[in-house]
C-alpha cells in the first residue's frame, strides 16, 4: 500500500466515524467517560495479539484501537478542543523533541544530554526531556497515572526510580522471597507488606528482563487454565468427573497434562 492509498483509507475511517457520530443512536450518547473503557478493552485485545504473534489478530485489533483514536479526536473536536490533525501534529512534535539523538533542532534540555549508544540511554534521556516540558507535574513519578494495572504500575516506578539514578538491587528478588516463604499468615499486615514486596521484586526482574509483567502473568494463568481443563478432560476420560476425583489424582491428571 502507497502512502496516497494509506491516506486515502484514513480519510474513510473518518468519515464513517463522522457518519456513525451523527445516525447511530449509541455512537450520539457516547462521550470520553463511556467510550475509553472501550477504548482500554481494545488496548488488551491488541496487547493479546501481538504477544500471541497473530498477525492476523494483529491486523484487526491494531483497527479496532484506530477507530477508538478517530472517536475520541472528534469529541474534542465537536467541543471546539481538538481535532485529529492537531492530535497527530502534536505526537509528531513530541516525539522529534524526545529523540535529540535522531533529529536535530529538539528543545534546549536535549542539547545537554549525551548521546543515546542503547536503549536505557534513550529511556534515560526521555523522561529527562519529559520533566523539562511545560505543564509537567514535578518529580520523579510526576504524571505517573495510578490507576495503571499493579505490575505496570510497579514496573513505571521502577522504570522512574532507574533513569533518576536508582535502581533496585537484582538479589531483591531473593530475599522477597525469602521473606514472603518466611511469613506469619497469622500476622496478616506482615503477610500483606510480604506479598506486595514479593510482587514488586518480581516486576523487577521482569523488567530487567524487558519482559511485559502483565503479560507474562496472563500467560501463565492462561497456561495453568488450559492444563487445568486438559486435567479434567483426562479425568473424564478415565471414566470419573473432577468432582469425584481425589485431590491426589487430580494432582495427577494435571501433572500428566503439564507433561503434554
């Protein structure tokens, strides 16, 4: 596809939106508060996708988020805030400005940055630029949002704390879970700080690893599910339904599906 044919689709994805903004009914009630927990459910989707390397998928979801960014562009735009143009002018921008590395001409805080040789020092060298920017909140975690799911939450402090200067440990990890295997469940503001501590260590370590924890841990829980149901299936090809299964044979079946 040609840059005129991209443009030529972009420009008809913007007027169905337009379209469905004016002769849908649920497309005319919506506004910012009621479309982005979509717009969140899409980012997933898309996130799913790309870790499962279905291009396919991929293809549609990457869709799916794009209509979400037209959407939400001509809501601003119907109150006088915004349009689409200006919202990719402004990444545009943005991303010219934290790349003093490629492109010349960035803000006066880029010119005293070192050079980027890899990829920590280009992260670095973001977010020193982001903090000099107007309008930022101060501080380390300035603008870190809260409401971010806990590993990518833990796993953006980290990050922040790093390119400050300060990094956790690597044996961190270590003796979190010393502690935690340590831990009283009796004492269940200890067992609580223990966990939490356990936790972040390990979005830790995904980190170093560059390893997405929030995928990662969806992974897993998808591996055990499937295993799980693949236990059951093999209970119930023995002739016995889960239910009536010992825990000791339940153990069984699911080592058996782990094997395979």
């Amino acid at each position: 596809m040609t840059a005129r044919d991209a443009a030529a689709a972009i420009a008809r994805l913007d007027a169905l939106t337009r379209r469905l903004r004016v002769e849908c009914p649920w497309d005319r009630e919506q506004d910012e508060r009621t479309i982005v927990p979509h717009t969140v459910e899409e980012a997933y989707e898309l996130a799913d996708a790309a870790n499962a390397g279905d291009d396919a998928k991929l293809l549609d979801e990457l869709g799916d988020v794009l209509f979400q960014v037209h959407f939400l562009a001509l809501l601003l735009e119907e109150r006088g805030a915004g349009s689409l143009g200006q919202v990719a002018e402004h990444v545009h921008r943005k991303l010219v400005s934290r790349h003093p590395h490629v492109f010349s001409g960035g803000p006066p805080t880029a010119a005293a940055l070192p050079r980027a040789a890899d990829a920590g020092e280009v992260l670095a060298n973001w977010d020193q630029i982001k903090r000099g920017e107007p309008g930022r909140e101060p501080g380390i975690f300035g603008e870190v949002p809260e409401n971010l799911p806990g590993p990518l939450y833990a796993r953006k402090v980290q990050r922040r704390a790093k390119t400050s200067g300060l990094a956790l440990e690597p044996e961190s990890l270590v003796v979190a879970a010393q502690a935690l295997e340590d831990a009283d469940p009796a004492d269940r503001d200890a067992a609580f700080a223990r966990v939490g501590d356990a936790l972040f260590a390990t979005v830790d370590s995904a980190r170093r690893l560059k390893v997405d924890p929030e995928l990662a841990l969806r992974a897993a829980a998808d591996r055990f599910r499937a295993s799980v149901d693949a236990a059951e299936r093999l209970g119930e090809e023995s002739g016995s339904a889960w239910d009536d299964l010992t825990p000791h044979q339940r153990l069984q079946f699911y080592a058996q599906a782990r094997q395979a």
